[in-house]
C-alpha cells in the first residue's frame, strides 16, 4: 500500500510540473514562468502591456527594436512604428494601445514566435468555438477578422522565443 501511494505522489507530483509548463527536456537556463511562457517573452510581454495600458506610445520606444521589426504591411507608412500607430488613431479611429493591451490579455499561440492572439493559428472563422470568439469580440466581429482562404488579419503581436518584438501589424 505504502508503495501505492508513493508512486502515486510522483505521478501527481509529474502532471502538476507538466502542467506548470515543466518538461524533463528543459534547458534549466531558460526558465518558464507560471503563464507557460519563457522568462524573456514574458518580460516583454509584460513590458508592452504596461506601456499599453499606460496609454503613452512612448513607452513602447524602448521596446522596439532598431530593425527587423515589422508594423505595417502595403500601406503608406512613417520610418516610425509610434508615429504610423498614431497617425491610424487619428485618421481611423483604430486605438492601436487599447488593443495592444486587449491582445496581450489573451491566449497566445506558437509558430516561429509567440503570437497574440491565438487566433492567428486559426484558418476561418468557421473553426472558432463559442468562447474563442466571445474572447476576439474586443477586437470586432469575427467574421471582419479574418478573409475567406486568409486566416486571421486583425492585430496582431509577435515577440521571439529571446524576448525580441518582432511585430504588431493589423491585415496584410
């Protein structure tokens, strides 16, 4: 009996570590924070949700990097990430920071980089469940959000498993 109830100690104690995100594998050097996520993602994250929330685009300066970054794709568009996302909320209404911040708050999804929100992994509208779209309502109809044979073109935000901000781009 005693036997039985140590081995199931260390199943349990095994599926809480993997469920933690913990696997055997792991490079002890790279921790995973509670949310699952590297420990440099989740500091930029965290960085650009705090600047976002704060309302003040120059928060974000520090967290761009000086090339490889991308913030618009086909449109005209300033040598500034900040000035082009300005320029949008005064001409369109789009408030670029509200919906960065709405953004980071939701699941994310793994390609190449850690991208919010998780719908960018999802092909039509049609393969969303009632909660995936009651959690994209924020960001508009979910029919508006994605083009038929596309994909997913609303906002979105890419940071690299080393913590870098690759992108935040709306459509294509």
């Amino acid at each position: 009996m005693r036997t039985l109830v140590v081995a199931l100690i260390g199943v349990v104690a095994f599926a809480s570590g993997v469920m933690l995100g913990f696997k055997l594998d792991d490079d002890p050097s790279t921790p995973i924070e509670a949310s699952g996520l590297p420990a440099e993602v989740e500091t930029t994250r965290a960085a650009l949700l705090a600047a976002a929330e704060s309302g003040d685009y120059e928060a974000l300066r520090p967290l761009i990097p000086d090339s490889g970054f991308t913030y618009t794709y086909g449109r005209p568009a300033e040598r500034d990430p900040i000035a082009f996302w300005q320029r949008l909320e005064r001409t369109t209404g789009e408030r670029p920071l509200e919906t960065l911040a709405a953004i980071l708050a939701m699941p994310y999804t793994l390609t190449r980089n850690y991208v919010w929100p998780f719908a960018y992994a999802v092909d039509s509208v049609g393969d969303l469940s009632g909660y995936e779209r009651t959690l994209l309502a924020p960001l508009g109809p979910s029919d508006t959000l994605f083009a038929p044979g596309t994909g997913y073109l609303g906002w979105r935000i890419g940071i690299a498993p080393d913590g870098t901000w690759t992108f935040f781009v709306a459509s294509d």
